[in-house]
C-alpha cells in the first residue's frame, strides 16, 4: 500500500481581512498552574499571491486589569512607546489538503525571528477564505525577559508563549 501526498496551491490574488470574524491571541503559563489568555483588538492581515502578512498595534492588547495592561505595554515587556507594532511576513506557506505550514518572521520589540506557524485552511467557499494558526515562540527572544522567582520556587512566567490567528479572508 502506498500513500500519495498531494501538495495543494494556496489561493492567488489578494485577500484581505475580515475583522469582525478574527481574532489574534496569546496565551502563556502564569505562575505554573494557569494559562493566562488574551488578544489584541487592533490588528490587519491580507494573503496575497501566497504571500501572508499582518501587524498589530500592541497598545491594543486585551487583558481584564487596567495595571497589568499598563505593565504589559512598559519596557519590561513591550516598551510600546519605542515599538509600537509586532509584525509578521511568510516566507513559505505549504498546504496539504486542509493542513497549512507558514513559514516566515516575526518582528516583536523590534528583533525579528524566524517562526513556523502550523494549521489549517478553509476554503476558499466563495469568496472567503479561513485560516487558523499556532506557534510556540519563545519571549526571551524578542527580549521580554522579565519575570518574578515565585516564594514557592519557580518563576511568575514561562518563557514559552503559544499565539495564535484565526483568520477570515474575502477576496479584495
């Protein structure tokens, strides 16, 4: 028995967001027990011609405490003031199927490294287009290295953030 991988093209022309229907988050470990979840509410994508990029305001980061969101956007993490945006620009995108593999860079404070962003792909039905992506980075990279010992040993923060997209295109 033998198995036949079909790559198949991502869609050509340029799609751009639907920001009603997308949503960009973060989620990282808090004080080794948690998850602590949140998003940015300002942000753009397009696909064009298999080229996938994006960027968002980080001053539009969503958390339920006005002062860890204020701590958040300090030069301990962000520094919002010198690096306003975080962008990202595919250098590869695979598709098998439903399953999509995003290579590119993602620029955080300013430092850009390479990530890979693994999901899938809806469609194209119509003239709309889903994707919804992951990767794991790791902050210490893009220089937020803040963190806190915990009494209790360990720290406040794990390094290792997962982000994720969930995306809805229209043909433009």
């Amino acid at each position: 028995m033998s198995t036949t991988i079909t790559e198949q093209a991502v869609p050509t022309g340029t799609w751009a967001l639907d920001k009603v229907h997308s949503t960009v988050g973060y989620a990282v470990r808090h004080s080794g027990v948690s998850l602590f979840k949140g998003g940015i509410s300002d942000f753009d994508a397009e696909l064009v011609d298999g080229t996938l990029r994006g960027s968002a305001d980080v001053s539009k980061i969503t958390v339920n405490d006005e002062n860890l969101q204020g701590h958040l956007l300090s030069p301990d993490f962000f520094d919002v003031e010198r690096t306003p945006r975080v962008s990202f620009e595919s250098t590869s995108i695979r598709r098998d199927g439903d399953e999509l593999t995003v290579d590119g860079e993602l620029e955080i404070r300013g430092l850009k490294q390479p990530i890979t962003l693994t999901g899938s792909i809806a469609g194209p039905v119509g003239e709309r287009l889903g994707l919804s992506l992951e990767a794991v980075i790791d902050r210490t990279t893009f220089g937020i290295t803040w963190n806190m010992e915990l009494p209790s040993g360990g720290f406040v923060l794990e390094n290792e953030v997962t982000l994720t997209a969930n995306l809805e295109l229209a043909r433009a």
